[in-house]
C-alpha cells in the first residue's frame, strides 16, 4: 500500500510537540534528540498505514505518546551538568538579583490592578484644601454649621473658591452618598466625562459607581436612580480613574444650598496666600457675620499632603531601619571605602529597587477602598503603615547588607563552594569557620563561626591575582 502524498494532521501535530519540546533540551544535543524523536513518529505511521490499522484510535495514541518528549526533555536537561553549572552561575550573577526585584515589583503591579494607591501620589490637586473644625474643648473632629460656608464665599478675600459637602453614612455593599453644592466640582476641577454638571436636583456619578449601578451604560445620564429612598436624576458621569473624598463607588447629590446637619468645606485659596492669613480671615467672618467663635479650632488638610503622608511615613521607617542596620552588622566608618564605587553603587541600586517595591506594595495592601481621605480618617495613613514600613525597610536593608557580603568584591557574584575549615573548639590558637570561593576566581571570603573578642574584624576577604583564577574560573 503506497504512502499517502501528504502527511496526516496527526503527524505534524506530533512533530510540532517534538519542536516545542526540544527547546528544553541542549543546544548541542537538540538537532539528534529531534531528529530521533520524528523519526519514531514517521515509522509508527508508515507502519500503521501499511498494516490498516491507521485509524482514529492510533491517531490520538500517537499524539498521546508524543507528549512524553517533554519527559524526556526534561530528564536530558536534568542530567545535563554543564547547562546547570551555566543556570547556577547566571542566578549568582549581580544581574539576577535586579532582574528578580523587577518580576518582584511587575508581578506586584499586575495583583494590584496597576498599583492604584500609588498612582495616587502622582494625582495632587495643588492648593486644595479641606476644612473642618476640631473643638479646642476635646472631642472628636466634626463638621462646621451650613450657613459658615456660604459666609466664607460671599465676604472672603483670600479664597478663590469654596464648597460644602456631606459625606453619609457608609452602608456595606453600597456607594458613598456625597451631598454636594453645585460648585464643588468647579473648586476641585473636574469635567465630566458623559453629560453636563447639575446645578440642583440631580445625581454625578464617579466612574465606579457609573459600572456598578448602570452597568456603563452610556446612555445612562438622563436616566433616573433611586437614591436614599429618593428618585434622581443622573446628569452627568465624572471621568475613569478620577475620586476625591474615597475610593469606594460614589454618587454625588447635587443641592443648591445645604441647610441641615454639619458640612465639611473644600477650599481654593487665592496664590499666594498661606495657611495663617486664611486662617486669621475666615476666624474674623465666622465671628462678625455667623457670630461663631472658632478661634485655633478650624483644621486644614492640602490634598497634596495627605497624599503624601505615606511618604512621609516611608522615610521615618527607613531612617530608623538606617540606625539599626549599623548597630546589628556593627558597620566601622573606618573600613568604608570610597573607591569601591561599582560595589556603591550595586548596593545603593538594590535596595533602592527593593525598598520602592516595599513602598508600593505595603501601600497596596493597607489602603481600603472604603476610607475617608478627610483629617485621620484613613487607615491607611496610621499605625498599621507604619509597622509595615518600618518591618519592610528593616527587612530590605538587613537582606541587602547580607547579600553584598556574600558578593565577590570584584565581580559582584555570589561566592560559591562553601568549605568548613577547622575546629570550633581551638578559637584561642586557631581559626574555626567557613571559606567561600568566588567561581571566577577573583578571591576567598573568611567566615568565622564565632567571632572571639581579640579579632577585630570577622570577615576576611584575600584577593587571588591572575594565576589562581584557572583553577576556579568557569569559562576556563
């Protein structure tokens, strides 16, 4: 029975298996391991296809048999010792470590959704400012009258804009409700992104609300929302990625004047004005026009720096990881030096990259969607920060101290054959610890088991001139 002019799909779905699966295999051994492998699959097929017994069944078995080629790929690589000593000195080598900080910090932005805390930092709204009141009295920080706010627009001279709002109260599972003045989203700066600004009367939503509530349906603005028992309006949707007070889905009820309950204010000043001269006018008018005595009781909050107090934060921890560090790996100014600038600047650029990923992830992880960006209302700028800072800076800088020990002086790799050398017990005449060798033979690492009182320095680095490097070099 004559072969048939094309090979069946089969085959060549079994000579693909083989290809992908010989990327596995070594580079001097993979044409061979092929060309045995497809040799295999074409005598089973001209043998089946001569004994008609080419069928369905034998079709799946040969494909089914063919994916035992990344087995014994694998079991080729493994036993392989040259393509390990190459995957042992790459994972030794200073690149290594950037390029696993960097999956590190990629594999971070990728659970966070884009790392969203922290795009935040880049979001200031300059010259922003909220206002509220703290009783000089005691007590906790609440809201200001609503007839204040209106007073503050009308007579003062120091403030470019100014808004009242109402944040209710949360409700698991459902949006903030912002009761807002029409001029709210004129003293923030913020356009819509579908329909138009309400004056009165009508709900704004935020971008996550729009998704959860509409389902982003575009035409959504002009449709009614019941809210709050309420039916409304919806005139407009704010732009993706936009919030201001929270991170949870908000809706924003529009009311021309707020009358009842406390409202907090947000605020533009005029440039050039600072916090003590708004403060000063804004005390006077509360006093002559509302008759409200306020003095060293209103409290301010710049956008800008309540974004940037996890920053703030940030630094204190590692300044206090900075302290520790020398007094545990008991660091001698007199054996710093400044020549060895690639070994500097190695040790500067690893723990920059891993106290940024750190910085990003514990910021990630302690920022709840449902906290209140208003005074100290945000968890996420409070103890629980702190702690992580502080553990994760003492953590990055503890690793990178000890992963630059452990480093070639020379090349930067990691030392490698570790060799106990002599007998704990004889401190007094002899020397007890453990040698590693850099793999290209650039020098000896001396590492005591325990330090004795009389040796000043514990370790001992003894460069090896060009002579010893034949014994210890990997490419020769």
């Amino acid at each position: 029975m004559p072969s048939p002019a094309r090979r069946p799909l089969a085959v060549v779905l079994s000579d693909w298996i083989v290809a992908v699966a010989a990327l596995l295999t070594p580079k001097a051994q993979r044409s061979d391991w092929k060309r045995e492998w497809r040799a295999e699959i074409w005598h089973r097929w001209q043998f089946l296809w001569h004994a008609r017994m080419w069928s369905r069944h034998e079709k799946l078995a040969l494909v089914r048999g063919t994916l035992g080629a990344f087995q014994d790929a694998a079991w080729l690589l493994k036993s392989h010792e040259a393509f390990w000593q190459d995957v042992r000195e790459w994972a030794r080598s200073p690149f290594t470590c950037f390029g696993a900080l960097g999956v590190l910090l990629l594999v971070t932005t990728m659970l966070s959704g884009g790392l969203p805390a922290t795009r935040e930092l880049l979001s200031a709204r300059s010259n922003l400012l909220f206002i509220w009141i703290h009783p000089s009295g005691g007590g906790h920080d609440k809201g200001l009258p609503p007839d204040l706010v209106p007073a503050w627009e009308r007579y003062s001279r120091q403030v470019a804009k100014v808004a009242a709002f109402q944040i209710g109260r949360a409700v698991a599972d459902q949006p903030l409700l912002v009761t807002v003045q029409p001029e709210f989203f004129d003293v923030i700066g913020v356009k819509p992104a579908l329909g138009t600004l309400p004056r009165q009367g009508a709900v704004v939503l935020d971008d996550r609300a729009w998704r959860s509530l509409t389902h982003a349906n575009p035409a959504a603005a002009g449709s009614s929302l019941k809210v709050g028992g309420d039916s409304h309006k919806i005139a407009a949707v704010l732009p993706p990625n936009f919030w201001i007070l929270s991170r949870q889905p908000t809706v924003y009820v529009v009311q021309r004047e707020i009358t009842k309950g406390l409202v907090f204010a947000v605020a533009r000043p005029k440039p050039g004005v600072t916090q003590r001269q708004l403060d000063k006018e804004l005390v006077r008018i509360a006093q002559e026009v509302c008759y409200y005595f306020l003095d060293s009781q209103l409290r301010y909050a710049a956008w800008t720096n309540v974004l940037l107090t996890p920053l703030r934060l940030f630094g204190i921890a590692v300044a206090l990881a900075g302290l520790m560090a020398p007094l545990v790996f008991r660091f001698r100014l007199r054996a710093f030096r400044l020549a060895a600038t690639r070994r500097t600047l190695f040790f500067i650029a690893k723990a920059t990259l891993a106290l940024a990923w750190v910085f990003a992830a514990c910021l990630e992880l302690s920022r709840s969607e449902s906290a209140i960006l208003l005074g100290s209302k945000d968890p996420g700028d409070g103890p629980f920060l702190v702690w992580l800072y502080i553990l994760g800076a003492m953590g990055v800088l503890f690793w990178a101290v000890a992963d630059q020990r452990a480093r070639c002086r020379v090349c930067l790799r990691l030392l490698a054959f570790p060799v106990r050398v002599g007998c704990p017990g004889c401190l007094l005449l002899d020397w007890s610890g453990t040698e590693l060798f850099c793999s290209e033979g650039h020098g000896i690492l001396h590492v005591p088991h325990m330090a004795p009182s009389w040796d000043e320095e514990d370790e001992r680095w003894i460069s090896l001139d060009e002579s010893w490097q034949g014994l210890f070099a990997s490419g020769k």
